[in-house]
C-alpha cells in the first residue's frame, strides 16, 4: 500500500490533472489531499475524485505534508509526495517500488521533472535542473525535491517537516538530511522523471531561487552539516565578490581575482557547450537563465541571514 499525499494551495488550474495521474498507477494505493487553505475552486474540484480530502488551515508546505502525515493509512508501507503542479507518468510508482526493494538501505527515491509549458526558458532550465545533463542515471544525493519522491515509512517513522518553514523552501531538505541523519540514504533516479510546470520566465525564475535562498542554509545548520561544499560556496560567493572589488580598487593585484570570482556566466557558457546546447540563442538564454539563477539565491541567503540577525 502506498499513502500519496498531495499539499495543494490554489491549484484549481492543475489539481485535476495532478490526482488522475496518481489514481492510474499501477499499485494499491490512497491518495490524500490536503488542502492548504485554498480560495479558489481547488476543493471543489478535488471532491469530484474517490479521494480523501484534509483542510490544513495552517499555511505553508511543511504544515500540509505534516496532515497527511498524521492522516497515513495503517496499512501503507511507502508514502508518496507529489505536488499539485506535477502529472506523474505510468509507471512511476511501480519503479519507484521496484528501487526501494532492491536497496535495503535506502529510505527514499526520487527523480526530475520535464516541462510541461514548453518554451525557450523551460527548455534550458531543464538542461542544468533536470533531465538532460552530464549527471549519472541514478546515484545517492543528500537531497530529493518532495515535488516526487517516495519514502518507505519505516525509515520515516514518527518524522514530520519544519512548519517554522512557510514557503516552498527548504522544508524539504530539512526532512531529507534529517533521514540522513538516521543512517539512511536517499537516490536520485532518472528513470523517475515526472512532468512539471517549470518556470517559463526569467521573473519566475529569479522569484523562485531567490526565495529558496532565504531559507537555504537553514536545514545544513540544524542538522549539523557544515562540512558541505555547496553550503559554503553559495554563503561565500557574493562577501567574497564585493571583499575582491572593494580591494582591486586599491591594490591592481586584486582586479584579477575579482574577475575571476565574477566569472560564473563564463562558467554556464562551459556548462553550455558541455550540454551540446548547438543553437546560439538557446546557449545565450541558457547563459542568462543560469545566471540569474545563481545569483538569485546568493542574493536571497545573504537577505535571509541579514534579516534573521536585525
């Protein structure tokens, strides 16, 4: 038995498509959703399904995987998250089942998403995201988008998510280094792909990583881990920036350096040419879009550690 749980906070526009491609997987199954508060017709729509229906009143992603959480199924074994913006294709839930059976010690599976609005920023933003990169076909990660992962409840027994979280940031990554933690491993399978509303403008692209910033290097800090590259890479990029230009004013040995540490488009023009992205304009975007990306989310931790110190 697998419990899906689905948060969903106005979807109306995407609901119906999310729960059909939930009740077509081949597995015993309960889909639940849990509504977070919506004003729109979500509610409505989702009664219209043979599923159990939860209104979470208190906001934020975390609260709503936390109700369906406490709403398991005794039977179940896997419990499943799916965002209400994701379809997943047939046959997801029986590769996933079939990963988790073969790796005893592996507590989670989970795997990218493939844009369902299609134009020139979804496509390049799924190049470096998702699907179609240098990465290997499967291997273990510190962390899975709960957009579509499954866990086996075993692993995950008495655990919930942050609620001190509020957005769509980071609660995620908190639960993930938290099973950690408990001696288990998580996999990162491309087999597990999944269709997904991608960002489809450079405004939703920076909104979204700027956010995630805010909230990113929380998780790292409350389970202890410090040791990890990125974590400091990303706190590090922008003092260390404005430390090399404010120097190469003063002293030319420096000026170097800084272009050096500014030098991350060059780095995605690398990234680009690595991808095989042939055509120009897509390459530029690619650019562009990775970019701002980036530099979103570094922007977006330094305004989240400032605030939090005020």
């Amino acid at each position: 038995m697998i419990t899906f749980i689905i948060p969903a906070y106005n979807s109306e526009k995407t609901i119906s498509e999310c729960i059909k491609s939930v009740l077509q997987q081949d597995a015993e199954k309960e889909v639940i959703v849990v509504d977070n508060g919506s004003t729109d017709n979500t509610a409505q729509i989702v009664k219209n399904f043979p599923i159990r229906y939860i209104f979470e009143p208190k906001k934020g992603p975390a609260a709503a995987k936390n109700a369906g959480l406490e709403n398991l199924n005794y039977k179940s074994k896997y419990v499943a998250f799916v965002d209400s913006d994701v379809v997943l294709p047939n046959g997801w839930a029986k590769k996933a089942l079939e990963i988790l059976n073969k790796y005893p010690e592996v507590a989670g599976v989970g795997g990218p998403g493939k844009s369902i609005i299609k134009n020139v920023i979804s496509e390049v933003f799924d190049y470096l995201m998702y699907s179609r990169t240098f990465r290997d076909k499967m291997k273990f990660v510190k962390n899975l988008a709960t957009m579509n992962v499954m866990y086996k409840i075993e692993c995950v027994q008495n655990m919930f998510f942050n609620d001190k979280l509020k957005y769509a940031a980071a609660e995620d990554t908190d639960f993930n280094l938290q099973i950690i933690k408990k001696g288990y491993k998580l996999l990162y399978s491309e087999d597990l792909w999944v269709y997904h509303y991608n960002p489809t403008t450079i405004t939703q692209v920076v909104r979204k990583w700027f956010n995630y910033g805010k909230y990113y290097p929380l998780p790292y800090f409350w389970n202890g881990q410090l040791k990890d590259f990125g974590l400091w890479g990303r706190m590090m990029y922008f003092p260390l920036l404005v430390f090399a230009f404010v120097l190469s004013v003063f002293l030319k040995n420096f000026i170097l350096f800084s272009l050096m540490i500014s030098s991350l488009p060059v780095l995605y023009l690398c990234l680009g040419i690595k991808l095989k992205i042939n055509k120009f304009y897509r390459l530029f975007v690619f650019v562009v879009v990775h970019s701002l990306k980036q530099l979103a989310q570094i922007i977006g931790i330094w305004y989240g550690i400032i605030t939090r110190l005020k």
